[in-house]
C-alpha cells in the first residue's frame, strides 16, 4: 500500500493546517510507505518539494478582484491561495501518475478537485481521500473518495456514507507540563508573573488578536505572548499591545518545535477566535498543562472538553475570567487538560486509527465514468441538434 500526502501551504505558511501534514507525515512513515507532497522548503527522504507559485509570491502583488473595497483584501488573499493550491496540483500530477499511490490524501479543496478531475490518467487510478480542515458542509466538499472530519459536529455535516472521524493529536513527549524554559527570561518577563499565552495568526478577522490585546491589557500586571503567522494586521496589533501594555506583550514567530517553550512559559492559554474547526493550538496547550479560556462553541467544547468556555465576542468578559478565576482552579484546570489530551489526542493512539482507515480506503474498488446507453442517448442528441443547426445554417446562407 501506498500513500501520497499533498498539502501545498507546507513549506509556504506556518498554520495549524500545515502543522497537521508534518506530523501526520512524521507519524506513518516508519509504519507505512507514505510520501510528503509539499509546496516549499527542502527535499527530504520520503519528501517531494512541488514546483508551485505561492500565496505569497511578489508576482501575484497586483492580483485584481471584482469587489467593493470592503472585501477585495479578502478576496486577493483567496484568490493567492487557490493560485498557490492550483499551480501545486497541476505540477504533483507527474510525481503521482509515476508513483503510482494507492491513496492520494487531499489537504487543501483544490487540490482535490483536480487530481480527482484527472484520475481517468492514471494506470491504476487511486482512492482520492480528503481532510476537511475548513467544516466545509457537504454540498461544498470537493469530489473525492473517502472525507475525513476531524470532530463529531463536522462528521454530522459531512457526506454521509464515505466520512469518517480522526481527531487532531499532539505529541505529547514534546508538549508537556514538566519542560524547562528559559522563554520567560530571554523576553524579560519576571518568574512570578501571571502569563497568558496565544498562538495563531496575528490577524484582526479570524483569530482576533487585538480583542486578546485588549481584554489582557486590562488586566493588572499580567503579560501577554502572542505567537504566530504574520499577516498585514500585524503592525497595527503590535502598536496596540505597545500602546496599551508596554514591555507587558511580547509578540514572537518561532518554528513549530520551539513552541513549547512558549507554552511552557504560560500559566493560562486563550485564543480569540469565535469559532474553530479544531484548532490544534488547543491540545498542543493541553497538552502542556496549560488550563484554556475559549469560545463557547460546540466545537470548541467537544474537543477541549475541561476548559472555561465564554462569549468570547463580548467585550470584557476574557478580562473578567482572567481577573477573577482562582489560580488553583486554572491549575486544576490545566492538569485535566493533560489527562484529556493523553486519553483522546495522543498521536500514539491515533497512528492505528490511521492505519487501519488507510488499509480500508485502498482495498476499496475505484468506480470510473463508463460509457451507458444514457450516455449514448445523450451523445446522439446533442449530434442531432448541431446537424440541425448546421442545416439551417446552411440554408440560410
């Protein structure tokens, strides 16, 4: 059995989505012939690096869009990632149709779209299996195979019949509660001070990181780190926690394996986004012992399980919680947490499920379009109404 893994943002961007390929990758390969298809960084062994234009290339600078000013930012940043998921599809397809896979495995829509689109090429065509990462409801879903949900609540939206569930997980040897950082002392953060930790996108849409600015800002002496993706937000947040925190915020971009350093440093974790399809940050905090402040979202409750759930949207009510929990409950908190995380979303435990979803999609046959009477039917159709046009054509002339 063979299994090809494509996500074109890894190596381009750094998000939760690309942290899921790495380690999924990471976790089968010494279990399973399983090869990385990605769209940057360096070749490896078992890696393929994909020619492709990525979100962030300087050529797609001047990306035109039909829109009034309020959403064209928005829709550039679309229109970037669909180049970059494209552009990727097309140049993996040679790799694909000579490795001849047995389960080609999907991360991002496009992508999807088109290796399925061109599967009649291949010698023996593969299962196409996608990850829904974005709770795209079923109408939406990309043709393919087999879907892959990664929570209860999409699974109940999800195609019925070819979806199934694996969660996220974490490694919990390398996110723990027990790990040694000197995080704090390099950013000049007292050992007694209250932290609370964000990770994602220092962005205002999604993750909303200046409302974290402003709902811990308010909050008497504590600090703030803030790591993540940069985006053209970023500034303005800086200078808001600058303005509003001074040397209390400290906002940082480090490489995936030096994040739990960051957590490590945290007594609480948060995250400002009202709605997660997962959100692996969650479990990688859990999994260092942190209690989570979150969303009060099915979702969100469903996964985190032992947390503190709030409107997140209300202004004050981040700062309220943080304020005013007793910080032996946010260590209670944090403990069972790590309990969560080792009973549901250790990686160990979710290699076999892995496995045994692989083994099952690959022993399933491929249905391909075969020509039938209504396609015949069909065909002499259309030839009769463009013989009779050509006729009249003809006349006419």
């Amino acid at each position: 059995m063979k299994i090809a893994l494509l996500c074109s943002g890894l190596g381009n961007v750094y998000r939760g989505h690309e942290v899921f390929a790495r380690d999924l990758f990471s976790l089968l390969r010494g279990s399973l012939d399983i090869t990385l298809f990605k769209g940057g960084g360096e070749s490896a062994p078992g890696e393929l690096v994909i020619d492709n234009i990525p979100r962030g290339a300087s050529c797609l600078d001047h990306v035109h869009v039909a829109s009034s000013p309020k959403w064209a930012e928005s829709l550039r940043v679309q229109e970037r990632c669909r180049i970059e998921a494209e552009t990727f599809a097309y140049a993996a397809l040679k790799p694909l149709l000579e490795g001849e896979f047995d389960v080609v495995h999907c991360l991002e829509r496009e992508v999807c779209g088109i290796v399925f689109d061109k599967r009649h090429l291949f010698k023996s065509p593969p299962r196409i299996l996608f990850s829904n990462g974005g709770a795209i409801p079923a109408r939406d879903l990309p043709p393919c195979d087999f879907v892959q949900e990664h929570t209860a609540l999409n699974l109940s939206h999800s195609a019925k019949g070819k979806s199934f569930m694996i969660p996220h997980g974490v490694d919990i040897g390398l996110f723990r509660p027990d790990l040694v950082s000197d995080f704090r002392a390099q950013h000049g953060i007292p050992e007694d001070a209250f932290v609370v930790v964000s990770v994602g996108a220092v962005s205002y849409g999604h993750k909303r990181m200046d409302y974290v600015v402003r709902e811990v800002a308010a909050v008497n002496n504590a600090y703030l780190v803030v790591a993540g993706q940069e985006t053209p937000d970023t500034p303005e947040i800086v200078a808001l926690g600058q303005r509003l925190m001074g040397k209390r915020v400290v906002f940082t971009k480090v490489p995936h394996e030096d994040l739990p350093k960051v957590y490590a440093a945290g007594d609480v974790f948060t995250l400002g986004s009202a709605f997660e399809t997962f959100g692996i940050v969650f479990i990688e905090a859990m999994a260092a012992g942190l209690p989570v402040v979150c969303t009060n979202h099915q979702n969100q409750r469903s996964i985190v399980k032992e947390g503190i759930f709030i409107d997140i949207t209300k202004p004050g009510e981040l700062t309220r919680v943080l304020r005013d929990t007793d910080r032996e409950v946010l260590s209670t908190l944090g403990k069972r947490g790590r309990e969560t995380v080792l009973k549901n979303y250790d990686l160990a435990l979710l290699k076999q499920q892995y496995i045994k979803h692989y083994e099952r999609i690959a022993s399933c046959p491929v249905a391909m379009p075969e020509f039938s009477l209504k396609d015949k039917i069909a065909a002499n159709a259309k030839n009769a109404v463009r013989s009779a046009v050509s006729v009249v054509i003809g006349r006419s002339g």
